[in-house]
C-alpha cells in the first residue's frame, strides 16, 4: 500500500511541474495555433509518431517542402504500472517531408519481479531495470488524399531494438528465459499503418488509423526477442475538441511471444488505453494517458496504468 501511495505522489508531482510550464505559455497559445499547424501526432512509448502506444500515419513535424529536414521534436513519458514504472525519453525529426527518423531511450523499472525470481530460484539477477534503445524510421508510401478524398495516409515503420540487460539475466538465470522462447537481445519490428480524417463527425474532426505490426519481441522487448515473427493489429481513434484540446482510444494486440512461468513470466495480453491531450500551442502538447495493460510480467490485470507525457517541436 505505501508502495502504490509513493508512486500516487510522484505522478502528483511530475502534474504540478508540468502545469507550472503550461501556466507559462497558455496566454496567446490559442491565437497561435490558429496560424500553425497542431503539433500532432505526439510520441509513442517507443518514439514514432503515434499516441502513446500506438502509431498514427502522420508523421511529426513534417515541415514545408522546401526543408531537407526539420527541427527535432523531443518528448518525455513516465508511465505508472502500478508495481513497476516506465519512463522514455524520444527524439524524432523529418526528412523531405516523407520520412521521419527517431531515437528513444526507454527504462523499465521492474518493480517486485527481482525478489519473486530470487525466492523461486535463490538466483539475484542483479538488475532492478531494464534498459531499451529503439532506432525507428518511418515513410510516407501514401499521402492522405492523394488518390481521392477517400485516400488515407499509409506509412511503412521499421524499429531496431537493443536491450543492453536481457543477455545478462539471462545468463545468470541459466538459460531459464530461452527456454521459454528467448533468442536474442535485438529484433526488428516492422508496421503498416493507414490513417483517415474525417473533417466533420458531429462537428469536429476525427482521425481514425488502422495498423498491422510483425515482430519478436516479447513486452516490446524489455524481455527480448524470440525467433518467430507474429503479427499483431494496432488501432486508434482521435477525436479533436474545441480549446485546442483531443480525446482519443487506443487498441494495441500483444504478440505473447515467450510460453508462461505462473507468477513470473505471464501470457501478454492486449493493451487499451484512452488520452487526453493538450496543444498548449503550436510547439508544444500534453497528453495524459489511463490504460488496461492486463498482465505485465510477474503482474495480473494491471488495470490502473497511468502516463503522462509532455513533448515540444524545435523550431
């Protein structure tokens, strides 16, 4: 109970410090926004463009067509997973207005998943976090519209992860997480992703993307990488509201790539997630986030996953 109550403090924390920045900038935000475009989409938890865990086929700050490249946009989530936390830092900039190209450094702490593995095994994996690189691009193969006013953007995503601490727990484990499925400490995931916006539904517009995502990894990598490519959808719907504010779900379809160790290592199940956002103005947005994930590693039905994530594109 203290546990959860510390972590309930240190979201009410990080709201207040990033109201103090939003109070800064609010005055004449509107204004602004009505002479720039939004800055959307914002980052995912693994850096493209997207919601917060998933994809949307626009990509981020695309720029006028005279730029080689744009400014780079930065952005940093923490995600409350109840017995363990997530945090990303994620960078991204576009080139010729077709393909976006990013870094993002994930930490996931991992909570109570160390000691259960030691009382079941007497083995100290020596770790408390698990660290993720993700180098991702992403194309515009077809521009909304371009074939007709029913023509929805359409992006092809590539993502190479490196998870720099698997190896090792794996290794002091004995081989356990092979024999569950794991390969390696990289992979490759690949997506397709088709996104339409609907100017007028009930007023105001909705952005609406469908996806398709083949990979290996197993918790987006945090626990490695399998030998099998499975293929997962991916889905959201964003709905724009007056005062610069959006409303938005999102589906995301977990691969389970690794066979289940009850209590240490369960069955991944599919994430739902609803935002809330915020374009303070045409540079920077503030989306908060509350998702079902289901299980988490050693943890059944997280229900209560809580984010917040606060992004800013450079001039």
């Amino acid at each position: 109970m203290r546990h959860i109550e510390s972590r309930i403090r240190i979201i009410v924390q990080i709201l207040k410090s990033l109201s103090k920045i939003v109070l800064l900038v609010f005055a004449g935000s509107y204004c602004v926004m009505a002479a720039e475009p939004p800055p959307l989409p914002v980052h995912t938890i693994e850096g493209g463009g997207g919601g917060a865990i998933t994809p949307i086929a626009y990509l981020i700050d695309a720029g006028e067509n005279s730029e080689t490249f744009t400014s780079p946009s930065i952005s940093s989530t923490y995600l409350y997973l109840e017995d363990k936390d997530l945090t990303t830092t994620s960078i991204t900039s576009t080139l010729f207005k077709r393909l976006e190209i990013g870094y993002s450094f994930g930490s996931l702490d991992l909570g109570t998943l160390p000691r259960d593995i030691e009382n079941a095994t007497t083995v100290d994996i020596q770790e408390d976090s698990l660290i993720m690189h993700t180098f991702s691009a992403r194309g515009q193969l077809i521009t909304e519209n371009q074939f007709g006013k029913y023509t929805p953007s359409v992006v092809l995503g590539v993502q190479y992860k490196y998870n720099d601490r698997i190896d090792d727990i794996n290794n002091r484990l004995g081989g356990a997480i092979s024999s569950l499925g794991y390969r390696d400490n990289d992979g490759i995931d690949f997506s397709i992703t088709a996104t339409k916006m609907f100017p007028e539904v009930m007023g105001r517009p909705l952005i609406a993307t469908l996806g398709v995502r083949m990979s290996e990894a197993s918790w987006n990598g945090y626990l490695g990488f399998s030998d099998d490519y499975k293929m997962s959808a991916e889905a959201n719907l964003v709905y724009l509201l007056p005062h610069n504010l959006f409303v938005a779900y999102e589906y995301r379809g977990m691969p389970d790539a690794y066979d289940e160790i009850p209590g240490l290592i369960n069955n991944e199940t599919d994430w739902h997630a609803v935002d809330l956002g915020w374009m303070i103005n045409d540079k920077m947005t503030l989306v908060g986030f509350y998702g079902v994930l289901g299980n988490l590693v050693n943890e059944n039905k997280v229900n209560t996953a809580m984010a917040i994530q606060f992004k800013y594109e450079f001039e």
